[in-house]
C-alpha cells in the first residue's frame, strides 16, 4: 500500500508531500493545473525512465520517494534474490542530477534500474490509455483465468518448474551438438590410439634401441677395436704384459739396495692385474659381440614406427607419444562421459515433460471452467459502465501435442466487440482509449475478491462518459476501494464524491514562476470543489445541493 509520496523539483512542482488513503483517493483539479504531474513522478520510482527535462530547477536534482506498509510476505523472496533488506515498511526513492543521470534506491540500498522496476510492478498496478493495453497480451488473460480459477500458486509453480526444465533442455541441445561434433571425431581419436596402442611402445625404449643399432651398425669395427687393444695388452712382441714384466723385473734388481722400491712393487703387480682382467673383459666382449643383420633391420624396423608417429604427431621423443597417448585416452573417456550425461539428461527431460504436461492439463481444465464466467461477468458490467452493446469473447486453442510454454499448454484470445452487430476482433485492435480503462476496470472489479492486487491507479479512467454510466462506474471504483487501495484522476463529479481522500490540484504563480499545487480537502472544500464540477467556475447553489447529494 501506497502511504505517502514525496516530491521535490521535479516538472513544475517544486517541493509536495502526499498521504493517501488506505482506500479511494481521487485527484480532481483545474484544467492544465497538472493532476496527472504527481503519478507520472509516482512512475519515476516505479522504475520508468527519465531525463534532465524533468527538473523544475535544472541546477538541482529531481528527487522522487515513495513510502509503502503492509508489505506482502510474497515480496520477502524478491528481497531475498536480490540481497535487499525486508521489513514492514518500504522506501522507493529515486534521484535526477542535472547531468541526467539517475540514481534509483531501495530501503537506502542503491540498485538497478531494472530491479526497481520489477518491484514497482509488484507494488503498483498503474491504469491510463497506454496501461490498458494490457489486456491484449497472453500473460495477462492467461493470469486473470488463474486468479479466477485459484490457481496462481499452481500456475507460479509450473512456471519454476518450466523454467528449469528449458534450462535442462538448452543443456540438452548443447550436449547434443557437442556429441554430434564428438561422435565425428570418436573415430579418429580412437584409430589414433589404437595405432599408439599397437605401437606398445615403452619408456626408454628409443634410446635403448638407438644404442644398440650404432653397436650393430658399426660391430666389425668394434669387433677390430677390440682386438687391437688386447694385442696390444696381451699378443704382440711389445704387449703390455711383457713390458710390465721386464718393469717388476728391474724393480725386483732395486729393492736390493732400495727397500722402499716394494711399494712400488705392490702397486705394479696391482695394475697388471688389473690390466690383465680389462683384456679377458675386451676379450669377452669381442665374444659377444656379433654381427647380426637379423636384429639390425629388427631395430631398424621399431625405430622405424617411433620415427614415423613422432612425425605424425609432432612429438619429439617416444615420451612424448606417450603423452599423447594418455590424452587421447582422456578425451575418449570424456566423449563416453558427455554421451552418459546426454542420456541421463534425456531421461530426466521425458520425465519432466511428462509431469509437467499433467500439472498443465490440471491448471487448463480450472482455466477453461472460467471462460463461461468472465465472459458473462464482464458483459453484464459493460452494459453499467455504459457500453451497453459491448461485449468479450475468449477464444481457447491448446497447442500442439506435447507442446509446453510458460504457461502451459493453453492458447487464448480475448476478443471485443463495440456495437451490436460488429464482428468480433482482437481487443487492442477494436477498442478506443475509454471502452479499455472501463474494460479494465471490469475486469480488476471481478478479480478484487480472488487475488491480493497492488494499490491501482486510474487515469483517464471517465474518458467519454457521464451522467449515469459515471455513477456507475464511481460505484465500482468504491467497491474496489473497499478491498484494495485505489487512487484515482478525474474529472467527474459522481467519483470524486465517492473518495475517502481527496486531493485538488491547482496552479499558483508566485515571482514569475507558475507552480503546481495540491491540496487535501475538508468537507467543506470539498463540496465546492464537487459543485464547480457540476456548474463550472461560478458554484450555484444547485450545484452544491447536487454535490452533497451525491456525498450522502
């Protein structure tokens, strides 16, 4: 509920603060005096866009605040997701600067513009010409049926539900492309490992194999090598040994006279030992060394297939290939894993469908149980509002088979007709600015009782009517009132006499500025002000015997 609005520089107002009434507020006032200046500043914290134009002093800043109460627990969810404090009482305020920035706030906390806007439309329900237009879109009619047929919290739910099922099935498709472009490669991915994995290749085995193919290669040269060094060591006249001999000889014919020459001795005998065993090695070696064509072209032919898949594969070592190997191994394990989400999620999705399909065929069932009822209901309170040969007509049509929306399998179309005889059209297409306040304002009159609407603003509400058809339409405006809080812009008589709080609007000039005004009357003001709308400027006293005529 709407509790007070305060204003400052904003069109020509300069400072204003408004208290409105739990119930009917209506707004009356001079001609050009700027009665709809306070809602459309209203629609600034509501979340509609504005520009420097608005200030009234273009120096300072346009500042907007609305104060509401009696907050609806449903609201606490929109403070929760968007991390806003929730108590009993909410303050929307929103800031102009001269530059034409603007600033939005709620609870003193700064947010989007978008944020403010998704909780205006919560707060306040805002009827003029353009507002009513509304009533040609599928979102509402589908929500007046569910408010009617008591199935907002079911319809809400189905839409949760739908949502996350549309996010299952984007991830879905996204599988599916993914596994369409995987399943392409599968192939190529698994006759490259494959080819890896028949390779066997093994670690150091490159470097192993390219030693023993230079032992092969160069063997008869190895195999010479080796025998001249143990001629050397051991066969020739001038062998190693035979030298070695001839020293220990000598240094035995010293040891006579030099002692000290054992050491000497000892050392020598150690490294013809030695000497003699590096020859029975060489010796050995030469043995086993063979020239084998066999094994040459064997390795040849190995280092061959390493050769071959390091080129194919822009490896520089057998580790390498390895690693390759291993990812290639990693990516089929991956496919195999997106193909198993792809199937669980497919699953799910059938599931899913399938109860959904049952919760939409239940809220359609209620829905269509209401078109008989609006229709009558409505028909019945155009013919009071005078439009006595208008009438509605709603037409159903479920898509197709298995086909979901948001909401839900139905497709409706609300259509009007203006005059008696005239074929019936869609309602934006037929209807004048007047003929759809009034159908609005029927049709919130029939919903009143079954849904917690926000504060409802009329404007241009008595558009092309009076006498009659304005008491009409007054008096369903206060029945309104009496379960929602309703504010209303006019310029009848017969509804500004059934407000609980009213507001007169009026220019004042003051040092060569014109400001606008608004005033709360007492009961006495407001009888005049009532009666210069029944007689003009110059109030008779008919006029003011009609005005508390129509107060009683």
């Amino acid at each position: 509920m709407l509790r007070k609005l305060a204003i400052r520089n904003y069109a020509i107002i300069d400072h204003l603060e408004l208290i409105f009434s739990e119930k009917l507020t209506v707004i009356t006032g001079e001609t050009g005096a700027g009665k709809s200046i306070a809602i459309e500043a209203l629609s600034l914290v509501l979340g509609e866009r504005a520009d420097a134009n608005v200030l009234f002093e273009k120096e300072k800043k346009c500042v907007v605040e609305a104060t509401f109460d009696t907050l609806t627990p449903e609201l606490s969810h929109f403070f929760e997701a968007n991390d806003l404090d929730f108590d009993d009482h909410l303050i929307l305020r929103r800031e102009i600067l001269p530059a034409g920035k603007s600033r939005a706030f709620i609870n003193d906390t700064p947010v989007n513009l978008s944020v403010m806007k998704m909780l205006g439309d919560q707060l306040v329900d805002m009827h003029n010409q353009h507002e009513s237009q509304e009533l040609s879109t599928s979102s509402f009619q589908i929500t007046l049926l569910d408010s009617l047929a008591k199935q907002e919290p079911s319809a809400r739910q189905f839409r949760i539900r739908f949502i996350s099922y549309q996010e299952d099935a984007i991830r879905a498709g996204q599988l599916r492309a993914q596994h369409q472009r995987e399943t392409q490669e599968l192939d190529y991915l698994t006759f490259q490992l494959t080819e890896l994995t028949n390779a066997a290749l093994k670690p150091g085995e490159q470097e192993t194999a390219e030693q023993e193919l230079k032992q092969l290669e160069h063997a008869e040269e190895i195999k010479k090598h080796f025998a001249a060094a143990y001629q050397l060591l051991q066969e020739s006249d001038h062998a190693v040994k035979y030298q070695l001999k001839e020293i220990s000889t000598l240094l035995h014919a010293a040891k006579k006279f030099f002692p000290q020459t054992e050491m000497l001795i000892t050392r020598l005998e150690s490294a013809r030992i030695e000497l003699d065993d590096i020859a029975d090695e060489i010796e050995n070696q030469q043995a086993a060394l063979t020239i084998d064509p066999e094994r040459l072209q064997e390795i040849n032919q190995r280092l061959d297939v390493i050769y071959r898949l390091q080129k194919k594969h822009h490896a520089g070592s057998n580790a390498a290939l390895l690693d390759i190997a291993a990812g290639l191994d990693l990516k089929i394990q991956a496919i195999s894993i997106h193909t198993g989400e792809l199937e669980i999620l497919e699953r799910k999705l059938a599931v899913e469908q399938k109860e959904l399909l049952s919760m939409a065929q239940k809220i359609s069932a209620e829905r269509k149980k209401q078109i008989p009822v609006v229709i009558e209901t409505v028909n019945r309170m155009l013919k009071s509002v005078g439009m006595p040969h208008a009438a509605i007509k709603i037409e159903h049509s479920p898509l197709a088979d298995g086909e979901l929306n948001l909401y839900g399998i139905d497709r409706f179309r609300f259509l009007f007709a203006s005059n008696k005889g005239s074929e019936f059209a869609e309602i934006r297409k037929v209807a004048s600015g007047g003929e759809l306040s009034r159908l609005m304002l029927c049709i919130k009159s029939l919903i009143a009782a079954s849904t917690s609407l926000p504060t409802l603003i009329f404007d241009e509400i008595d558009t092309g009517i009076s006498g009659e058809t304005a008491r009409k339409v007054s008096a369903i405006l206060k029945e309104l009132s009496n379960h929602h809080q309703v504010i209303c812009i006019t310029h009848l008589p017969q509804i500004a006499a059934k407000g609980d709080l009213h507001f007169f609007v009026f220019k004042e000039t003051s040092n060569a500025r014109t400001f606008t005004r608004i005033r709360n009357l007492d009961p006495q003001e407001k009888i005049k002000a009532i009666a210069q709308m029944i007689s003009g400027e110059k109030v008779t006293p008919a006029a003011l015997e009609s005005a508390r005529e129509l107060l009683n």
